[in-house]
C-alpha cells in the first residue's frame, strides 16, 4: 500500500511541477528569482532549453542551458528515490556531478552576461 500512495505523491508533485511551468508560459513570466533580484538562478533557460528539445532543435536547447541533457536522468533519479544504481556512492557521484554542472554553467552564463 505504501508504494502506491508513495507513487501518488510523485505524480501529484509532477503534475505541480507541469502546472507550473505551463502557468509561466502561458503567462510569460519570467523567473521569479531574476524578477526580484535581477541576478538569473541556475536554472534559467530550462524551460526553453526543454521547449526546444520538444522541437528537436538540440543546438538551440543546448544554448538556453547547457545541463538540458540531465533532466532525464533527473526524473528517474526522482521516479526512483534517488537509487537510480546499485552503489549508493554512484548515485551520489552522479548527483554531485549534475550539481556541480549546474553551478558551472550558471558561472559561465553569469560571466558571459556581464
């Protein structure tokens, strides 16, 4: 029973998730975080960048944000609860490296605006 309720919540937080990205669109607003502090957040770009894989145009996702690539590996690493492989100490090298890839493309993206 537990994993039923347990992949009910990951749905409704999926769906959160979807809902709010297609509110920001539909709207087109744009990030909270640059709106109030003028500074873009480590994820700015995302929604284009996945907008344009949905089109697959893969160089322009690759410009909006360069860490597009993860968002899959992402979602099971989520659908799994973080045991994506049999080492604990992969997953978490794993994570750390997408982490780490975020921070690095945000510094870059920071620099290149200035």
């Amino acid at each position: 029973m537990r994993s039923i309720c347990h992949l009910r919540e990951k749905l409704i937080a999926l769906a959160a998730l979807t809902g709010f990205v297609l509110l920001r669109l539909f709207l087109r607003a744009q990030c909270p975080i640059l709106f109030l502090t003028g500074i873009p957040c480590p994820g700015c770009g995302m929604t284009r960048a996945c907008l344009a894989v949905l089109r697959g145009d893969f160089p322009a996702a690759f410009a909006y944000h360069g860490m597009v690539w993860s968002l899959p590996l992402l979602l099971l690493f989520f659908l799994c609860d973080g045991h994506l492989f049999r080492q604990k100490r992969i997953n978490a090298l794993m994570l750390f490296l997408i982490g780490i890839g975020f921070l690095a493309n945000w510094i870059v993206k920071l620099i290149a605006g200035l």
